[in-house]
C-alpha cells in the first residue's frame, strides 16, 4: 500500500510541483482513522502540467523514490527528537544533565552514517 506522504512525494520528485499547490492527495480511511487503501490523486491543480497516471507515479515511487522518501522521513524524526531536547543544552542546565544529553543528540546526529540507513536505523534510547 502507497501511503499519502510516499504518493505525494513521487509526484514532487517526478514532476516537480508542490503537494498543495499544484495537486492534492487523498487516502481512504478505515474506522479507526488508520489508512485502509492506496493514496490516490484527490485535485490537479497545475494548469501548465498534464496530470499524471498514478499507477505510473506509484511504480516510480517503487523504483526511485522510496529511499529518498525514507531518508527524508528519519531525518525529520531525527530533527523532531532533536528539538524536543534542545532545552537539555540551555546555560541553567546542569553539567551531567547536559553531558548526557549530548551523547544521546549526537547518536542522532549520527544515524544518517549507520550501515542501514535509511531502511533499518537503530534510535538511541532517550537518556533516564
């Protein structure tokens, strides 16, 4: 199954337009709100660029794109985690707080050098 982000994405690459802007994606929701089928084109908006066949954008995505879509999504988690730290690293914080955390924020730093990035990475745990 193609997931809203991954069929957007495609397109981006493929075509270079902006989700948003130039086309909209949809999914189908189960009961529970979890995506139950294959993202699908929901609006094309670029008037300039002939709308795509999306069997076409989903095997593209197959072929080329889900690396960078992947790599792209660990790093917004890796930065997302980095973030929700950034308080550890503040001048009232105390040194072994702050000594800690720097391991920690540094392993994520490093996750884009492990040998499995970006399909199996391995997340340091979150200091105690």
């Amino acid at each position: 199954m193609i997931s809203h982000d991954q069929l957007a994405h495609a397109i981006e690459q493929e075509l270079g337009l902006k989700h948003g802007v130039d086309f909209l994606v949809a999914h189908p929701l189960d009961k529970d709100g979890n995506q139950r089928a294959d993202a699908y084109l929901f609006r094309w908006m670029n008037k300039d660029v002939l709308q795509p066949d999306i069997e076409l954008m989903k095997a593209r995505y197959q072929e080329c794109h889900c690396d960078t879509y992947e790599a792209m999504a660990a790093r917004e988690r890796r930065d997302a985690l980095i973030a929700q730290t950034d308080w550890t690293q503040a001048q009232d914080i105390p040194d072994a707080v702050k000594a800690k955390y720097a391991v920690y924020r540094q392993a994520l730093r490093d996750i884009t050098s492990q040998a499995g990035f970006p399909k199996s990475i391995d997340w340091p745990l979150l200091p105690q």
